[in-house]
C-alpha cells in the first residue's frame, strides 16, 4: 500500500518526476 509505506510512494513519485524528465 502507497499510504502504508511512505518511501515507496516517494519512489513511485520520483519514478514519475524522473519519466517526464526523459519525454522532454
């Protein structure tokens, strides 16, 4: 669960941060 584990939520954040970064 994302609520459940905040670092896991933070890289599933980054994860998409990180691929909108790459589509520039």
């Amino acid at each position: 669960d994302e609520e459940r584990d905040p670092l896991l939520h933070s890289f599933g954040h980054l994860k998409e941060v990180l691929n909108s970064i790459t589509a520039l």
